[in-house]
DNA sequence: GAATTCAGAGAGCACTGCTCTCGCAACTTC
DNA sequence: GAAGTTGCGAGAGCAGTGCTCTCTGAATTC
C-alpha cells in the first residue's frame, strides 16, 4: 500500500500549454524539450498548491506533503524539484513581492502623472487591499520571520523593494516638480547621525530630496505597514474600530501630509 | 529504553522556596499543600524553560517535547501540568504582555508628570529596547499570528492593551492640561464614518480628547509598532539605515509632533 | 536499437502534538 | 497507623512533518 493514498488527484497535465498557440512559438528562454516543458509545468503546478496551502493555513503550516498529495503524488516525488521547503517558501515569498509591487505600480500608474497626493493615496490602497485579500502572504512577506527561515537576501531584495522605491518614485517626483512641502519651522531636526545613510540613500537612488523630506518618507513608509499590519493581524480590539476603511483612509491622508505632500487632486 | 533520554536534567526541586524566609508566611492566595506547591513550582518551571525555548528558536517552534527534555521528564507527564501547546503559548503571551506594560510603565514614571512629550518618547523607547531584547516574544505578540494558533481574548487583551493604555492616558493627560495642540486649519478632516467608533472609544476610557487628537493618536500608536516591527523583523535593508537608535529617535519626535504632543522636556 | 537520464515509489530516520493505560508513590481520610 | 484516594511519571502508540536513500521502469537521447 502506498505511502500516500494517491486520492484528491489535480488534473495532471491536461493544463493546455501556455505558448501553442501556432506559429512556431517566440520560444525566448521557455524550455524547448519536452520533458523540460514537463518539468516547468510540475514546478508551476507545486507552486501554485503551495500557494493555495500558504492561503488558506499559512506559512509555519504549508507542508510538502500535503503539497505532494494534491499533485497526486508520493512526498518523495516534489524533492525532485523543489530542494526543500524553504526553496518553496522562497519562490512563494518572491511570487508575493511581485505579485504586490504589480498591485502598487497598477494603482498608482492609474492616478494622473501630476498628481502626487493621489498617487500616495492609491499607493497605501493598494498595499492594504492586496493584504486583506491575501492575509496570510503579507503575513509571510512582512509578519515575523517564519521559524529557521531565512529570506536569501540575492533573491528577494529585487522584488522585496518595488514598493519602497515606488514610495521613493511619488515622493522624489513631487519634490521635482515642486509640490513636496517642507517640514514647517518648528519641526523636529534630523540627527546628525543620520546623515550618512540619507546621503547614501540619496546617492543610490538618484534622490534630489533634502534630509527632512527623506526621513520623514521613511516614517509614513513604516507607519504605511503599521497600520495595514495592525488590521490585517488583528491588533486593533474585536469592535473598537468598525470603520476600517476611513480609519485608513484618515491615516494615510495625514501621513501624506506629514511626508509633505499635496492633497490628492491637486494636479500641477 | 525510555523514549527520551533524560539527559540535561535541569536542577529540579533544588529552587529555593520562594516564600520560605522566617515568618509563618503570608500565604496569600498561594498554594498550600506540599503537592499543590510542587505543582506550581512544576508550572512555572515549564513556563520558564518555554519562555527560553521560545526566546531562542522562536515560537512555531516551541516544542512541549523539547521542554519536557530538559525538564527531565517524559513529554506525556508536561501535559499533566499544561493542556497543550497552545495553552503554553498563552501563558507565554501573557507573561510577555505583561513584561512589556511594565516596562513602558515604568519608563513613563521616571518621566516628570508635566512632561507629555517625555513621557510619550519614553514610551516609545521602552517598546523599542524591548522589542530588540527580546525579538522573538514581540513577534509572537505582535507579528504575524501563530499558525492554527488564536489566542483566547478573555485572557489576552488585559495585558495586551496595555500599552494602548498607557499611550490614551498620556496624550488624554496632555489634552487635560492644555497642551495638546489641536491639528493646524489644512489637516485632513476625520472621515464621518469614524464618528461612532471614536464616540465609543471616548465613553468607555472616559476620554476628553476631540475626534482629530484621537484618531491621530490611533495613528501614532499604529505607527510606533510599525517602525519597531520594521527594525526587529529586519524590514530595512541589510546597510540602508545603520543609525536606527537617530532614526526611531526622529521618528518618534515627528510622530509626537503629529499627535499634537509638545516637545520633550517642555513641562508645565 | 542501445545507452543514458530522470521521475516516481517506497522504506526509513528523526522529529512533532497528543492520547491512553498502567503502576507506583505521595497524600488524605478514617 | 492502616486503608483508600489522588496524582504523577513512564511507556507505547497514532498521525503527522521534513528529508534521504535506493530501486525500478519509462522516457529521452544518441
């Protein structure tokens, strides 16, 4: 009797191929034999049930066994292309940036060029929409760190950054065009320690935003993932806040306020 | 053979009784029989060896197993004492909210009374140099939720609203006193949907803050943990912020700032 | 058609949470 | 002090996990 017991098959294989749709196929980079189309298709296949899995019990819970079973498959089989369930985790945390910097470049692409208030707007959205719809990979991409997990940093800084530098992208373009207010006079001084890693941002990002603005886009950064974080996992009371959405809605229109941005609409 | 080798038997029974120094003890509410002593000694030894489990490989991987080793003991005889893994778990969040209110309570008090802007930054540092020391019990408390884990609200949300708590009371003080500032003539309204909640809020803690103070005190309370989660779950890039002491330290005067709070040091 | 590669099966190891039974020792009651 | 009760630890066991190893047969390549 086999080890596992073979029910709950997915339809193998009867997934029409994604490229034959006639012509001989652009081919780019995509496997050209058979059996590395066979194998591609089996990875995708183990990706997509580890993120069914990750969905619906979270991360600490996704098992490649259970993975193995819905493949139809005995758990010995998925090591054949998946090294271990940390290469899962980390194709699925790679999958989950993407899958969130699309959402966020999508939202604010959608917002007209000029204004930068709306952009932030639909920036912050995007985040918590994608997150409240998908709450156990927002947990895996900004939850604690999954037990004797470590993200490689080579493979995920890429996809892991597209919102910071989206953030980056609206709030150095508003202070391009004019539109980023400074902090008024009373306002609390950037420490002196500080300034070498702001001038070290600035330079590698082709930043032109003096230390102020800069500092102060890291906060509503931080204080952007507090607030979804806090909804999405359950901090707030069970009926304390009720209107969660203009809750947000307030939060980002001051934090937009605090980076120094304009209010949303206010075209150039 | 028995199942678990027995080794590392950690110096059981040799504690020195804790309310054992002369006197016909007080007694309180303290156990009073022998075996009920034992048992209590016997719980707080499974609840500190968990604490260390936890604080060292984080708590997915809190194993009862594993206590029970070095508890030197078999793992079935832990369940006498403790219902479950999660029922530890409990205990443990428990424990660690309570550690936590104490600390940013005792950091508030060392704070002169007027000083609303002091004592709002000591609060603030307190939850900081706590969560650093201790990342792995902020993450079980503030991270993303332990997997088929729910901690029961009857038992959790005393300790854990703590901190909430402590920070209402603080700004609800500053506002008593006069100064708190009102939000300057531009900032954005509070949405009407938030009405209610906020209503609500302010009848049950018997607060005298407007609805503007109050949500922005909800935003700053929102985005202090954000910048601490962002620190202790290494959300910030291997080099990007070195100076993260100058960065929590600026942020936290902004966020001050945002709720209305004066500066630190400007008493009464 | 022969040689090679490779996918899947199955067994196995060490670990987990948790349950159940059994026997002994400590404690309580008479 | 003897008898009865309670509680605790041990051990076995079930179902699950990650991962490794070997073996077989089939698909692919030459």
């Amino acid at each position: 009797m086999p080890e596992d017991k073979g029910e709950r098959a997915v339809e193998p294989a009867v997934e029409p191929a994604v490229q034959s749709t006639g012509g001989p196929a652009p081919a780019a980079p995509g496997p050209r034999t058979p059996r590395e189309r066979a194998r591609a298709r089996t990875v995708a296949d183990i990706i997509r049930l580890g993120r069914e899995h990750l969905a619906l019990h979270g991360a600490a819970a996704l098992s490649l066994r259970a993975v193995a079973r819905d493949l139809g498959v005995v758990s010995s089989a998925v090591y054949r292309y998946v090294e271990s369930r940390e290469e899962l985790l980390t194709l699925l945390l790679i999958e989950a940036y993407n899958e969130l910097g699309d959402a966020v470049d999508a939202a604010v692409a959608a917002v007209p060029e000029g204004d930068f208030g709306g952009q932030f707007g639909a920036l912050g959205r995007a985040v918590r929409d994608w997150a409240l719809r998908e709450p156990a990979r927002y947990a895996l991409l900004f939850g604690s760190p999954v037990p004797g997990y470590q993200a490689p940093a080579e493979r995920t800084t890429g996809p892991g950054t597209r919102v910071i530098f989206a953030l980056i992208g609206i709030l150095d373009g508003a202070f391009r065009a004019g539109r980023l207010a400074a902090p008024g006079p009373g306002s609390p001084a950037v420490p002196a320690g500080l300034a070498g890693d702001l001038a070290a941002i600035r330079a590698e990002s082709g930043l032109a935003m003096p230390d102020e603005l800069l500092a102060r886009g890291a906060l509503a950064w931080t204080s952007l993932f507090g607030a979804v974080s806090f909804e999405v996992f359950g901090q707030y009371g069970e009926g304390t806040f009720t209107a969660r959405e203009e809750l947000f809605a307030h939060h980002l229109a001051v934090l937009a306020d605090v980076a120094g941005l304009p209010a949303p609409g206010a075209a150039a």
